[in-house]
C-alpha cells in the first residue's frame, strides 16, 4: 500500500512566511484568526486522510461501484464509513459560512485539507466538498426558502450535491443542451432529459442527494442564453415534510472508466422529475461560472495533492530498492547494491518532483488568499481587485497544475522500473486517477481558449501585465535578498518572456483569434513557470531568512534553497522555448485544410 | 472500437525516397528485391493487423488473461485463431533466415510490419516476433544440435519463446540474479529459481514454449560475470523424440498490470527444471545484449505504431465531433456546432501527433536498413561502422520514441474530452498500454545512461560527431534544395545544440560520470528531436522534387512540407532547452544529502 505524510509542517512554513496575516487582518474572520487554530485543523485533517481515506484507496479501485437493477449504486467498501467521520467531523461545511453549519475557514488555510483529502483518495473526494461551492450559488441566487431546506443540510454534509451540465452530444458547449424544463402550476419544472458524466450522480452514501441541473425551460431560445439553473432532490418532501418521496431522477449506468473507479460517474435520467429554479430564468451560468471556477482552483488543488502522493512514494522506493552502483563508487559496499537514489537521472526526477510541489503548493496558498480577499474584503475594490487576479490565474492553476500533476504521476511510477507497471504497488493506480484532471471540469485546451482570449481580451491584458509587475518588483527584491540565487536572474528572464508573450498575445488577439490561440497552452504553461518561479523568490527570502537568523538546525531551510536553484535552472528555461511556440506563424497549425489530417 | 488504417502508401514512399535501393544492391538479398513484392507483403500484413487483431484489442483488454490452477494460464478469446493466423501466414519467421523456415525479409521493410502488428494490438503482439530475434542469439551462440532441434520451430512460430531475466530483487541490475544451474552428468544443467515479469512464460498459443534464461552455474562469481545463459523447454523431448514430458517449469501467477491485459506477464517458477548451456559458460549476457538492441529498436517500433492508432481516432474524432464553433465565424452553419477541428489548439495537437509520426516512422526505416548493413554487408568495414551508428542511436530511439509515443497517446486521448476518459471510447487503453513502453526493456533513465556513458564514452563520442558531420551536410544539402523552407534554419541552430551538448558531455563524462548523467534523459531527447529533424529534411527533399515534377495531385506532398514547418518551428526549438538543462551544473541535482528528499 502507498504511504502518505501530509505535508502539514509545510502549510504552517506557508502560512506564517508567505501569507503575512497580519497584512490580512482586515478580512473579515481574518482579525483573532489563531494560527495555533489552523494548525490543529491541519494535523486532524492529516489524521483522516492518513488513517481513513488513504486505506480505500486502492481497495476502492479493485472493487468500484456497482449499479444495481433498481438503479441504486453501492460505493466501495468503508466508503460510508469515511463519508460519515467526514461529515461528522465537520469537514464537509469547513469553509461554509457558520449560518448553516459551517466553519467558515478561511480558503487560504481549507486548500490544505482539500490537498490532504485528494492526495490521501482521489475517488472519495469526488463525494466530498462540493457542498461549499454550492452554497455559494444557492447563496448568492436561491430564495430565502430554498438557503433554509437545502443550505444545512448541503454544507453539514447530511445530504450530497451534485451537479447535472454535460450531455451525450454536449460538454464544452453546453449551450447545445437538450434537458427541458416545463413549468407547473404549483411553480415547480418538470424536467426531462438525460445527464452524462454525472459524479456522485447516484451513491449510498447520503439519504438524499441534490441534483443542481442545467436545463432548458420550454420555449426559451437555444444556445447559452436559454440555460436555466434547477435543483432537483432525489427524494422529494411528502406532505408530511419527510423527504421520503422518490423523484424521477435515476441512474441509468455508470461508466467504466481509465480510473476513479471508486467515484461513481453516472448517466441520469430525468423524466419528468420535479425541480425548483434557482435564480432567474435563463441566467443559469451566472452562478455556474463562478462554481466552476472554485473547481478548477480545487482540480489544481487535486493534481499537486496526487503529485505529493506519488513523490512521497517514489521518494520511499529509490531510498529502499537495491539496484546497481553508484556511478561515483559504491555508497552502501556491504550490501549487495546501492540503492536508487544515488542514480542521477533518479535524482533529477525527485528534484524536479518535489521542486515543482513545493512551489505549487505555495501558489495553491497564495490563490487561496486572492479568493479570501474576493469574499471577505470589507473594501468593494480590494475584492474587484482580487477578483480580476483570481479570474486570470484560474485558468493557469487548472491547467498547468493538472497537465504537471499528471506528468509527475508518470515520473514517479516511472521510478518503479517495472514494478510501476503492476496494480499491486498502488502507483499505477495514481496515473490513472489523475489523468482525469487535464480532462474534467473544462478541458485543458479550453483553459488555454479562457486565458488568451477572455482573460487576455479585457482592459488590453491589463491584469497579466500587472502580475508582471508584481513579479518584476519582487525580482529587485530579491536581487537585494539572495543576490546569488540564479532563481533571480532565471526570473528575471522568465518574466520577459511572460511580458513579450503577453503583448503579443494581446496584439494578435485582438485581430486573428484563431492565431492566438495556437499559441494557448504554450502561455498556460509560460505562465504557470512564471508563477511558480515568483513563489520560489518568496520562499527564497524566507529560508534565507531562517538560514541567517541561525534557525537551520535541520538544513530543510538550505534544501529549499537547493531546490529553487533546481527550478530556476532546470524547469524556468522552460519559458524561452514557449516564448517561441507562441510567436511561431499560425500557419503551421491553421493553413493546412481538414482533408489533410 | 478503434479503427485503424494501416500507413502502407507512406511506407512505401519511405522505401522508394528514404532508402534509396539502388545504393544498397550490395547488401545481402537487395541484389533482386522487388519493391512490389514488399508492397504486396505490407498490404497483407496490414489486413492481417486491421481484420484480425485489431477487432481483439479492446476484448483482451477487458478479459485479460487467466491462470489456472494448475498453472495453466488461457490467453483472451481470439488470441488462439490469430496466432494461427500469424504463424501460418508465415509472419513469425518474415526477418529471419531461410535455412531456418524464414523468409529473410531486410528488417528495413519488417519493421513496418512490426509497427502494424504492435498497432492493432499491443498484447497480442508481445507473443510473437521473438522467433527472429531469438534465432540470431541461437545462431551465433548455439550447437548444431540446438539449432537442428529448435531453430525451425521457434521461426515459424510453431513453438513460442521467452526470456527469463528478471528477478524479484533484480531487474536493471541483472548480475544480482540468484537463479543457480546445477550441471548434470548428461551435460544438462537443473534450474532453480524464479522469474518475474516474464512476458509469455506460459500461454496457450502455442504447444510448446523454449525458455532462454539468465541463471549462474553452482561456483560461479557473482555479478554479470558469472551468469550463463539456457535454452529450457516447457515440454522436453522423451525417449521416443516427441517433446511430451512436462519440465519443471510452472507459472506461479501472472501479474495484474496497469494495461496490456492480453498479455501473460507471469511469475515463473524453476524447480531443478531441465535446460542446456547455449554457447560458452558465463558468457550468456553476450548474446542478450544483441537481443536487447532488437528489442529496444522494437520497443520504439511499438511506440510509434500506438502513436499512429491513437492519432488516427483523435483526427477522427475531432472531425465528427460537433462542439462549439469556430473563432474565424461558423463553419457548418447549418449543423449546430462546428467539428473540434476547427480549434486551433486541437489543430496544434493534432500537427505535432502527425508530424511526430511520419519524421519517428522515417527514423525507423533508416535505422532498419543500417541494422540490415550490420547483418548483411559482405565488407566487413561497412558492417562494423553501421554497427557502432546502431549502438549511438538504439538508445535513442528506444526512451525518445516510447517516452514521446506515450505523451501522444495522451495528447490524442484528451481531444475526445470526457469520453477519452471512458473504456468504452477505447482510446484510455492505448494509454495505459504504451505507458510499458519506457520502463520495459531497459527503463528509459537506463538508455541515458548508456547513451552518454558507453555510447558516447567510446572514442571520444566519434559516432557522435560523424552523426553530427553527416546531418550537417544534409543542412547543407537542403540550404540548396528547400532554401525557403524555415526547417533548414531551424536544423542548422539544431544540430549545434547537438555539437555543443555532445562536446560537452564527452568532455564532463570522461572526469564526472555522475554529473554527465544528471543531462542523460535531455541529451536523449535533444539527439531524438535531431534524428527526427534529419529525417524531415530529406523528406522534405523528395516531397519538393515531386512537387516540381507535378506529382502532387493530391496535395500530400504540400502537406508533408506543412508539417516538416510545424516540426521545425514548434517542435524543434526544444533543443536549446535541452541543452540549457544539460550543462546545468550538476550540483542541483547531487548536492543534497538523501535525507534531504
């Protein structure tokens, strides 16, 4: 079985050296927030993941979920058992507002357990954490009515949520959906259609489940301006106020897939089932956009949480396999080889590995507080402010996040040689989890699509310019700092790069939309180095710090150093050759006609 | 299911414009090739893949193989009457000699058959195409006898073979193996012992399988030195000459494996089981390591045959698929979305796919005919020379084209979106099929190793440089034939990348073997993206030769140029990357105590 340390000691690094909390007093929760709080939240966060979810991990891809002919669905073994000290714990509703049972933590610090709950079984979390986003709409668009049924029971956990968008013949263009919604008399919809790719869709592991479902109220146009919201219970309340009336909303099939093979990804049939609209008609996206943006952040979240997994497990295997000598003479002359982890190209592999979970990780903390300043600034142009970041590095933490997550996956497998390959080590497994994240929740290429030209196009790409500028500026910090780190010459090229790709990007946006997009995934990924690089400079400072101020006894601090060198010599060279892609001509992808694939 | 058409048009445009025949009448059975006749065995091996192993891929995959409990272990349904299919067509023994049941086709042309066969189906295919390889080690190292009893057989497919090497604490480093041979006074030895990851060790296919395996003779050193390599046969001869008397030799269980489930990967088991010495005592790695480089050539061969299938369903799939619309207006204004491969990042994926493709596939006509100048030059110079190019590149286009054709199988997967993710779709599988590819048969950080260590260490890296020198000329050649061309310009920047990483590692390995290795896997990839620039040179040629004589109705010669520029202008430019990181210092990557990951 994988083993699994959740890296709590290095969120509190984080928390106390890259957030400076007492700049962020003002956000509301924020003034008597303890951090001694956060880190006990932490470690019994960690507990779970460790000692309940990591366990089914691998049982739960064995055994799968099962559809049964009444159309219920089991989940794998423990699973209800998991999902009831997640509830009971109070995990569900931990960053939901305190009004319905929440905890109201702070994202900043919650980005954590969501990392601790993903990496420790990627499946169960499928389940899970989908009760604060959807607060947020039912929030910001339900009606007093519809906070008070739904909002306790969604954010305590007691009931599931899932939401209905894709289609068989629609997923990125869900304006094509078919699902139609017939207005009652009581003011309710019927609504018919059928749902795809649908998690937690069905499961046994709440007494009631929460469908919020795209749909098509009769007569509306086509397209996306025609999408309404509905929420839909399986099980409806009786007279009696019980939900104990089953909806006719079932689960037709669940899809056998390449993994998750514990989260159970339905097609759901409405026939006629009763729903409620949540806010205007025909303004279903409004609040869509901004849930799917929280996923997105919570996909990057998942992806470095899968990448820490398979690091910490390759990590433990080249320490432990015996295979070979050193290329410098034997390390280990008594035993019979040496083990892995004195092989460069093994070296090179963790380092690239963990230099890249380190500083992800710090972009997921640093997100997490341009969120917490979105909702709890009490200043309305901090938070726009905010707001605009956070729309423009959504696309990159989705993205970029989950294309490395998934390619540290295959390195760390990699490092098993051929026992990699087989089921019983458990790292396979992880390869195949996570390659769903490039995939879901927008694909990757659609990400790039968002940034270059919905992002890029407002205001002349003003807020990637002023990230750069954020960046330049902690650039000549830096050169002050750690002058003889090569992180600050490394950045200092890299953010040209990001600067010159950004303006061209920019320019050519604005008059050939398809010849800026060739260039789409090659900005994600400038982009993502970029960030990382800038997070790498703020740890820097900070472990430069702890190192001058004599608080190295373990040399963790010194490492951090060494593993930023790695990064600003190995990983940020990266940027040029993108910077490249992107201004090539448009003609070697667009001129060649169809006929020709 | 996956549809599949084999490239037979293109490989035989690679014979007549790559090859160049008339230069290679010299070479041992060219003197008469007809180039007809290789159409007419491409086009049967083509519809033997299409039409009866491709229907079986998906079907293995889902049923997998099943031992028994006495050892016996049932290959998926179909894999039977393929296999008769295959060794009746006469396929088993198409490169190997006459004299033997061969039909001593040049590997030059074999190896299209080899990708077709691995691109219909991955498990079925590592059951066949050992005859060859097997053959020669027999040959060279064999007694008359052996070849008389086993040689005939073992071509035509009649019986199976398969190598037993690795061990459960030994795989790379093979000279840790425990597995003893006891001699016997009839000159036989008794094997005890047990193997792992042994593809094939037990089946169905065939009546009897010959078991070559690594074992070290009672008193012999430890270390590579001390092993011998047996022929050991399931079934062993009794008196009355019929090989009917089972050997000491069972399958203990087979292993369950991230993909290529059609394919009997199985724990194997010798109890003073009954083998032959095959050449001299101690010397058995001598003919394994001629038959690792057979394997390795094919390993990438299989890369690139998945490569093409998976890209074949991505542009069909991004042609049917209806979603969105396009960023220049509608293209199919009456349908209600336009097809996915209107987008220009699909575009890009699809553009970098096919170019990989055609440049990797013309890489392996090249290498197959210098493979067929070592086996079949009558001046032994010309042979040797060939014989130390095969060394430089066998490790490149081993790890290159495995460790790209997986990132392929990905790239291709995610243009199905959510349905890529799906067995049903099929294309998940390739994925995890092909993922064995850069661990089997010599991890890829291994082929590294060996590139910059052995291969470069000789001579000063001569083989290099006379690479180097020839691809040179080739630039020069083009700056005259395809002056407008962006890829000579491109190949020009390089192929100093090369010269300059190749100096530089020669010069570092010769004083620091470990800081040398810490570029092995880029020095790779740079030397792969050369190779495959080289070839796209020349093609480009042949391409604009049939361009100015009007040979190009169909315009695929004008596409072959496109995608010569897209190789040139977003694939390419990754050689300065490489370089950069290959004279990073090494300190990044060693300097950290191993406590310190």
């Amino acid at each position: 079985m994988l083993s699994y340390e959740p890296p709590v000691d290095e969120y509190m690094f984080l928390f106390k050296e890259l957030v400076d909390l007492d700049k962020h007093r003002h956000l509301r929760g924020f003034a008597d927030l303890d951090i001694d709080v956060v880190e006990a939240v932490l470690t019994e966060a960690g507990k779970l993941a460790r000692e309940v979810m990591l366990p089914l991990n691998a049982v739960a891809d064995r055994e799968g979920c099962t559809r049964h002919p009444d159309g219920s669905v089991t989940t794998p073994t423990g699973f209800g058992d998991a999902y009831r000290a997640y509830a009971e714990g109070g995990w569900a509703g931990l960053a939901a507002p305190e009004q319905y049972g929440g905890q109201d933590f702070p994202k900043t610090f919650a980005t954590a357990v969501m990392e601790f709950r993903s990496a420790s079984n990627q499946s169960f979390d499928m389940y899970t954490g989908w009760g604060d986003s959807i607060a947020e709409i039912l929030m910001a668009h339900g009606t007093p009515e519809q906070c008070e049924t739904y909002l306790t029971r969604l954010i305590t956990g007691e009931w599931g949520a899932t939401m209905g968008l894709t289609e068989p013949h629609c997923g990125t263009d869900v304006g094509l959906l078919r699902t139609r919604a017939t207005p009652q008399p009581d003011g309710s919809y019927k609504i018919t259609g059928t749902k795809i790719f649908n998690s937690g869709g069905e499961h046994d592991l709440t007494d009631n489940i929460i469908h919020f479902v795209l749909a098509r109220i009769d007569g509306d146009a086509p397209g996306s301006k025609g999408i309404s919201l509905f929420l839909m219970p399986k099980n409806l309340p009786s007279e009696n106020g019980e939900f104990d009336q089953r909806n006719a909303v079932s689960c037709g099939s669940i899809e056998h897939k390449m993994g998750l093979n514990g989260s159970a990804t339905c097609v759901m049939n409405y026939d006629e089932a009763k729903a409620w609209l949540v806010g205007e008609p025909r303004h279903g996206l409004m609040g869509m956009f901004k849930l799917m943006n929280a996923i997105r952040r919570r996909t990057g979240t998942m992806a470095v949480g899968v990448s820490e997994l398979a690091t910490q497990n390759a990590v433990a295997y080249t320490k432990e396999r015996l295979q070979g000598r050193s290329l410098s003479g034997p390390k280990q002359p008594e035993a019979m080889a040496d083990p892995l982890i004195v092989q460069p190209d093994v070296r090179r592999t963790l380092m690239k590995l963990k230099s890249f979970n380190e500083g992800a990780r710090a972009l997921l903390v640093w997100s997490g507080l341009i969120a917490d300043v979105v909702d709890r600034a009490p200043d309305k142009a901090e938070a726009a402010a905010a707001e605009e970041r956070l729309a423009l590095i959504t696309p990159v933490i989705k993205a970029y996040l989950s294309d490395e997550g998934f390619d540290n996956a295959v390195s760390a497998q990699q490092m098993f040689g051929g026992h990699g390959y087989v089921a019983e080590t458990g790292i396979e497994q992880l390869v195949r989890d996570c390659r769903m994240l490039a995939i879901a929740e927008g694909a990757n290429g659609v990400q790039g699509v968002d940034l270059v030209l919905r992002k890029l196009g407002q205001n002349k790409g003003q807020a990637a310019f002023d990230l750069i500028d954020e960046i330049g500026t902690q650039i000549q910090t830096n050169r002050k700092l750690t002058p003889s780190l090569s992180l600050v010459d490394a950045m200092a090229r890299a953010i040209d790069d990001m600067r010159e790709a950004t303006t061209h990007l920019v320019e050519l946006g604005g008059r050939d939309r398809e010849a800026a997009c060739t260039g789409a995934t090659d900005y994600i990924h400038l982009t993502g180095l970029v960030l990382i690089g800038y997070m790498w400079l703020r740890l820097a400072n900070a472990a430069t710090r702890q190192i001058d101020e004599g608080k190295d006894e373990s040399g963790e601090m010194a490492a951090k150093l060494m593993r930023a060198r790695f990064f600003a010599e190995r990983m940020l060279p990266e940027t040029s050759l993108r910077l490249t892609r992107i201004k090539a001509s448009a003609d070697n992808v667009m001129a060649l006609e169809e006929q020709c694939f």
